[in-house]
C-alpha cells in the first residue's frame, strides 16, 4: 500500500479514492463531453443505476475533490499516470453491462424544446407581434393624445390673452360704440369651433375604427392557428368559415359586390370625414362633403396645407383610388358578363304566338324555309330555335342557307329542350306550335329523347298554349308518344312517311298505256307537282273553316260554290270533329260542321253564287284491271318491315318483291320477324331474298335489273348518321343500275326529248329511265340538283317533304289526320287518271264539268296537267271557262284505294 502510494504521483485523496465501492468499480469512467449520446440505451430504472444513486462517493476533507469530473478525467489520464491494472474478464463484462451515458440537462432543455414543434414558436410568434403591434398602437395614440392636449393648452392661452388684449382695447375705447361690436364680433369669431375635444374624440374614433378590422384579422389569424396547432385540427378553421361565409354572400346574392363597394365607399367618406374634422377648423358636414370630393377625385388633394391634413387626405384620396378601381371592375364584369350571355343565348325570349323549334338537323332549313312561307300573308313571324349548340354557330348556319325569309324573323337560343328553366328562357307556354325535331343517328336514342322532351314540355306548370308537333323515326314509339302526350301531341313519323310516298311513287297502275308520256315522266310528275305543292306553302295546301252560309247544302254544290278552292271534305262536328275526306254528294253541311279545301292561302278564298254547270254525261268506261309487279328493293332500314306490309296492301296478287342488301338472310328474316313482320299473312306479294352490296357492280349485275317495273333505293341505315355519305351510296347505286340497264336494253335511235344522242352516256341512261322507274331516297338538297339536271331518277327528297309535313301541322294541327289518311292503306289517297276516263279526244269542258264527271265515279279531281307541260296545276283558276282537251292529259284526283 505505502509503495504503492509512494511511487503514485497522483496526488492524496481520501481512502476511499484507493478503496471504492464496488458500484464505483463496475462504473464505466466518464467520456468527454464530445463523444456524449444523446439518449441513454440502459433502462431508466435499472437496479444498477438505483444503486449507483444510493452510494455516496465523499472525498477526505483534507483535500479538495475536483469540481467536476471532467478534471479529475484529464488529470488522471494526462497529468498522474499510474499502472494499469488489469480486471479480469468477469469484471469487463459487468463493468460493459452497467455502462451509462450522462446525459446533460442542457441537452434535455434542447431536446424538450425540440419536440414542443413548430406550432408553438408560431403562436408565440403570433403573440410577440400582437403585442408589439398593441404596444406600438399605444405609444402612438398617447403620444398624439399628449400632442393634442398640448396644442390645446397653448391654444386656450393664446385665447385668453387676446381676450386680455381685446378688454383692454375695449376699455381705452369705450365710448366707440362701433368699435365696441367690432370687439365682440371678433370674441365670438374665436370663441366659434373652439370645442376641441369634439375634434380629438373625432381623430381617435376614426383611427380606432380603422385599427378594428386589422386587430380582428389578426384575432382570427391567431385564432385559427391556435386551434391547430400540435397534432388536433378543428372540422373548420375560423377564417376559413369566415371565407366561406363571404364566398357564399358574394356568390348566391346577386347584388351582393354592388352593396359591398356602396358599403366601402360610405365607410371611406365617413371615416375619412371624421379624421378630417379631427384636424382642421372645419365643421363636421363640410368634412364629410370634402372627404367624398377626394373620394371622387384624388387629384383635389393638392390644395391642404398642413401635415395633418395632407396626410389624411392623402389616405382618403388612396382609399378612393382602390373603389375606383373596384367599381370599374365591377361594372366591366358586369357589361361582359351581359354581352357573353346575350352571345351565348341565355337571355329570354320575350315573344308570344311564335312557333318554338326544339333541337337541331339537316331538316332544320326546309322546315325555316316553309314556315317563313307561311307566315308570308301576315308579314312575316317569330320561330324560336333552341338546340344543345352555341347561338353563334346557330346564326352562322342560317344566315348560309339561300332562301328568302320574307319577314320571319329567327331567334337562336343555346339550352336543353329536359331542362324546365330552358324552356322557360324560351316562353314555351306562349308558343302557338312546338316542333320537336328528331337528332340524327341512332333511330332509339332519338326517339328516347323526344319522348324525354315531351315529357318536359307536358311538366310546364303555366301549360301550353299550343300543341306539339313530334319528328319520330320509328313508327312503333308513335303509341308512347300518344300515351304520354294525348291529343295535345301529333307525331310525324318520317321513315313511314318518305316509304309510303315512295311506295305510292313506284306503283301507278295504267300508267304503262298513256301514249306520247313516258313512265319516268309520270312519275317524276306525281312527285313533285303533287305532294309538294299540296305539302308545300308555296302553291296550294289545306285549310279548314267554317261558313255558316253554306248550312244545309249538299257536298255536291259546296264542290262548285268556291271559285278559289276545291273543297275535297268535311270536319263533321256530330263525330267529334273527325274529317271525312270525299264524302257522299247527298251529305249535308250541318251546323257546326267545317270544310276542307284545298287553297292558295287561307284568305285567299270564300263561297260564291253557284255558277250554271252543264250537265255531265255519264261515261261507261271500265278502270283497267290491276296487273302483277316486279319490284327492287335496295338498301335496309329498320322499318322496312312496315314498307312490305304496305307494298302488300297496294300492290296486286302475285307481285314480287326482291330484297337486295348486304345483311344475310337467316338475320335479315329474324330482323324482319322481331319488327313484327308475319311473313305468312302475306297475301299479294312474294318475297326474294339476295344478298349483296349495292355499289358493287360485280353484285348488281347478278339481278335481272331490265325487268324491273321499279326500283327503289334506300338510304342505308349503316351510314344514315351522315347525310353526303347516305346520298354518295344512293346516287353510286343509281348510275351503276342505269349504266347495267342501258347496256342490256336495245338502243332506240333517238331519245326522248331530242336533248341527248343515242351515243352519249346520259343519253343512255335516260332511256333507261323510260323502261323502269327509280325511286332513291335523298337527304341532302344539294344531291337533288345533280339528279334533276341529270334527268336519269325519279327522285324523293325526304327531309325536304318532312319538314314540309311538319310545317304544315305546326300550322293546324288538324292536318295531321289528313296526311294520315293520304298515306295510309285504306281510306283514300291521291291518284293520277288518265284523261279518258272523264272526257273524249278534242271534247271542250270545264274544270267544273269534269269535276262533277269524276263525282259520277265519286272521286274529286283537284289538279290537271297537259301533255306538253313540266308541272302539273293544282287548284286551276277560271274553274267555269270551257277549254278543248286532249287524251295526253292525266287528272290528280282524290279517290278511294282501288281495291275497295
């Protein structure tokens, strides 16, 4: 022990030092505050650490202990090295096992500070400034309070020694009397607007109000902050309600921003009229017109003098410079946001008995052109269009099409025939006629949708004063139509209607034994001069109205008491209004009852005294028996179910009927049987299917084409999406049928009409033309031109004679049971006659006398056309002039179906 001590040169400490504790020996020694871990890895409870805390280590008192062991460490490693004693391997191991890192409380405070996150320097942030910011706004209202109540104490000693100095000059002039007033004048004009208190409470007013929004912005700033700070967040910050609240007001009143900038532009004038009295000798009201003055105009603030004054009119001229600018957005908004809704059509339409057009298609121009027509007698009209497309484009479209509008006036509007308020914008329950105009495409989606529309229209709460008028593609949803809208809607189905006139077009019988009148021409004839004419508002159309003078007459006298009109029915009032078309001559016209006419204008025609008629020969002339066709049919569409069922009912027995298309015929017989088609019932007609494409030669020219009495080309429902696609594969049809036709038939050594040689190509195909008849079924106006100057096909024009149907029942609904019956298979229907059936070759007549001739076989002849004419005339004026006619010419009539 004493060598040992002896040769140590550490210095002595007490006993102890030499014999530690076995805590102390198992104690690892301390590290340099350098190498120090932050976090302790051995439990915090071990039973080591409790009891290395129980155990004193007290030196000798005899000797000081180091102050920290950070000396005593570098003392003992640098300063007094002592050999190393080696521990054994058991005590290495306990001494690695109770090892324990120090940890500072320096490095705690840190570490607590750390974790307390940044949301707290925030708020502490937040704090300092609003302090700050509180203190600042003290300092400164004391300061200009001790300001202001120091000018005021100089400025009531200055009083009060002028008042001193006004006594004494009043005294040493007493006698002047004058003087004396002068005195008192010049004490009250001091003593006026000496309440200076007034304009102190006045200034701090004023600057507490404008301090309040900014301390309340900062209330709700800190607020909101608070309120998430750490890891909890509220459902809704408070200054994001407030947001809120202030979005929702500007957005959902609609004065809102106006009343806003009104507030502002007050809350400037005042505040700043306040400030203004607080530093100058004003009175409050000329402060307040002066304040709205630098509001108006900022420049007018040059003129103060004084800091004070300058510097609060400085501020109002700023506050007014910032409305100024908000107003002229606001009224820039305003003036765009008007002309944008007027571009895009959203304003309402304020028009009455004006005729409403629901939705847009390539029918759209046809059926503007003849309601313009129309409306040509009254001066002109208002139609209203309303489509899902933007008004511009709407306007552009129909400023293009190349028709007179004669006065009618159309208004484009941008909206949803589904939505009630678009109908609204429109004064639907003003119109006097709705047109509902089908989309084109897919035929059950267009359907869909009208009866969509009609179910909006019928939802109207103030009703319509008008009726309906619907586009349908499929005849099948006509009863959904009419379940849905009763007899306030009428349907016009326009597949059914363009087959039956097709139908009607390709099968006249006799027409093969008119001399010097080519079956083509006939045809063509039957087209166009008679349905539109009789469709169109361009010529002659149907009118009903009542005469009460005609009372108690005979059919067979009205049929002469118009000079103007041929009446050709009666609206029976007894049968509820139902039109009878060419009735009995012995009917007559009750009270109530209605005729029907056909007329150039509804006031265009009125009875007269019945004219002296001749009477008419009854003529034993046999009708020629209907004879067996042979017809083509080219193309599919979804109702040709309905097109074969009525070739059944026209056509004679044993007539055939050959289906040319590209759909196999296992699916073109199911399709035919799911549209409702029983291939048994048929009676008259023979169905031969094959199968091809149409613009394929090789295809066609496996069809006996030159046998065909006629031909009629459909308008493919695989590409009836587009209206110059659907007429591109009709019209390649067309040729391709002539060209094979002109090849097998004979050549004659002139062609009709003396036009064309027998070695042209035209000229091929137009006498092709006079042996069968082809019907093609054309969408587009523009591809009529080029079959009319061609001369090569008896052509329809479907959306042109569509639209001309629906025009003519938008203008009466009444109409519509007329056309009905025109097209339908039983009742009556237009015909051509042949002119010996009425009269001989060379014989002078009337148009009354072959009237009453036709009455003898109960049929109403309503139009004639001479052999060397192009159009036929319908309605002829001069009825009672007698004229010499020839057996060439053929009658239009109104008659029964032949087979009844």
């Amino acid at each position: 022990m004493s060598l040992d001590s002896e040769d140590s040169p550490s210095p002595s400490f007490d006993r102890d030092w030499f014999f530690p504790s076995p805590s102390f020996i198992h104690e690892s020694p301390p590290k340099s505050p350098k190498s120090h871990r932050r976090f302790s890895t051995t439990p915090k409870h071990s039973p080591d650490s409790i009891l290395s805390k129980s155990q004193s280590f007290r030196p000798s008192s005899s000797i000081p202990p180091p102050t920290t062991s950070k000396y005593g460490i570098l003392r003992r490693r640098v300063e007094f090295p002592r050999p190393l004693i080696k521990p054994s391997k058991q005590e290495q191991h306990h001494s690695f096992l109770d090892r324990k890192p120090v940890v500072p409380s320096e490095k705690k405070q840190s570490t607590e500070k750390v974790s307390s996150g940044p949301s707290v320097h925030r708020v502490r942030f937040r704090w300092d400034l609003t302090i700050t910011v509180a203190i600042v706004i003290t300092a400164l209202a004391s300061s200009v309070h001790k300001n202001f109540t120091l000018h005021n104490q100089v400025i009531d000693l200055q009083d009060q020694i002028l008042k001193l100095n006004v006594t004494l000059r009043a005294c040493n002039s007493l006698s002047n009397v004058d003087a004396s007033d002068s005195v008192m004048q010049e004490i009250d004009d001091y003593d006026y607007g000496g309440d200076n208190g007034l304009k102190i409470l006045a200034l701090i007013v004023s600057l507490t109000l404008l301090s309040i929004p900014v301390l309340a912005f900062k209330y709700i700033d800190f607020v909101s902050t608070s309120r998430s700070s750490g890891n909890i967040w509220e459902a809704v910050l408070l200054n994001k309600q407030l947001a809120y609240r202030v979005d929702v007001f500007l957005s959902v009143r609609p004065y809102a921003k106006p009343l806003a900038l009104l507030v502002a532009t007050l809350l400037v004038i005042c505040l700043g009229g306040l400030a203004m009295f607080g530093v100058t000798n004003d009175s409050l009201a000329d402060c307040l017109w002066l304040s709205w003055t630098f509001v108006a105009d900022s420049g007018n603030h040059a003129n103060s003098e004084g800091i004070g004054p300058r510097l609060v009119s400085v501020s109002i001229s700023f506050g007014g410079m910032l409305i100024f600018a908000m107003m002229l957005g606001l009224v820039s908004d305003a003036i765009s946001e008007k002309f944008d809704s007027l571009r895009k059509g959203r304003s309402k339409v304020v028009e009455q008995n004006h005729t409403l057009i629901l939705g847009w298609s390539d029918k759209l121009g046809s059926l503007l052109n003849q309601l313009a027509i129309a409306n040509e007698s009254l001066g002109g009209g208002i139609v209203v269009v309303m489509a899902e497309r933007d008004k511009e484009e709407m306007e552009m479209d129909i400023a293009k099409m190349e028709f007179d509008f004669k006065g009618t006036f159309v208004i484009c509007r941008s909206g949803s025939p589904l939505i009630l308020a678009d109908l609204k914008k429109v004064s639907v329950s003003k119109a006097r006629a709705i047109i509902v105009l089908a989309e084109d495409g897919n035929a059950d989606q267009s359907d869909a949708r009208a009866l969509r529309t009609v179910l909006s229209l019928i939802g109207v709460k103030e009703g319509l004063k008008g009726h309906i008028v619907v586009e349908l593609s499929d005849l099948d949803n006509e009863v959904l139509l009419k379940l849905v809208g009763g007899d306030l809607v009428e349907t016009v189905v326009a597949h059914d209607v363009i087959g039956r006139l097709m139908i009607q077009c390709a099968r006249q019988p006799g027409l093969a034994q008119v001399n010097c009148c080519t079956l083509n021409t006939l045809v063509t004839f039957f087209d166009i001069s008679i349905w539109e004419d009789i469709l169109g508002f361009e010529n002659c159309e149907f009118y009903i109205k009542r005469w009460p003078q005609l009372h108690g007459m005979q059919f067979e006298d009205i049929l002469i008491s118009f000079p103007d009109a041929i009446p050709c029915g009666i609206k029976v009032a007894s049968f509820g209004g139902k039109i009878i078309l060419n009735p009995e001559d012995s009917y007559v016209l009750q009270e109530g009852d209605e005729v029907l006419v056909i007329a150039e204008d509804d006031d265009s025609y009125a009875p007269a005294a019945l004219p002296t008629v001749k009477e008419a020969s009854f003529m034993h002339i046999a009708q020629p028996a209907r004879m067996p066709q042979k017809i083509l049919l080219c193309g599919w569409r979804r109702d040709i179910d309905d097109m074969i069922v009525v070739l059944d009912a026209f056509l004679a027995q044993g007539s055939e009927l050959w289906m040319f298309n590209d759909v196999p015929e296992k699916e073109r017989e199911r399709k035919l049987i799911d549209g409702g088609l029983d291939l048994s019932r048929l009676e008259n007609i023979q169905l031969v299917n094959r199968e091809g494409n149409t613009v394929i030669r090789r295809h066609l020219e496996s069809l006996p084409l030159q046998s065909f009495d006629s031909i009629l080309i459909l308008a493919d429902e695989s590409v009836e999406d587009s209206a110059m696609q659907a007429d591109s594969r009709s019209l390649a049809t067309l040729l391709l049928i002539r060209d094979i036709q002109s090849k097998r038939l004979p050549m004659s050594n002139q062609v009709h009409g003396g036009s064309f040689s027998q070695d042209t190509w035209i000229g091929e195909m137009q006498q092709a033309s006079d042996k069968s008849v082809i019907i093609s079924e054309i969408l587009d106006p523009r591809t009529k031109n080029l079959l009319s100057m061609s001369k090569i096909s008896d052509y329809v024009l479907s959306n042109e004679l569509v639209s001309m149907a629906l025009a003519m029942v938008a203008e009466d609904q009444q109409i519509n049971d007329v056309l009905k019956e025109l097209f339908a298979e039983e009742g009556n229907e237009l015909q051509i006659r042949q002119a010996d059936l009425y009269l001989f070759e060379g014989e002078e007549l009337s148009f009354y006398e072959v009237l009453i001739r036709a009455r003898q076989r109960r049929e109403i002849v309503i139009g004639y056309r001479v052999s060397n004419a192009e159009r036929a005339v319908i309605n002829p004026p001069a009825k009672s002039e007698r004229r010499r006619w020839s057996l060439k010419d053929v009658f239009v009539v109104i008659a029964q179906k032949e087979w009844e």
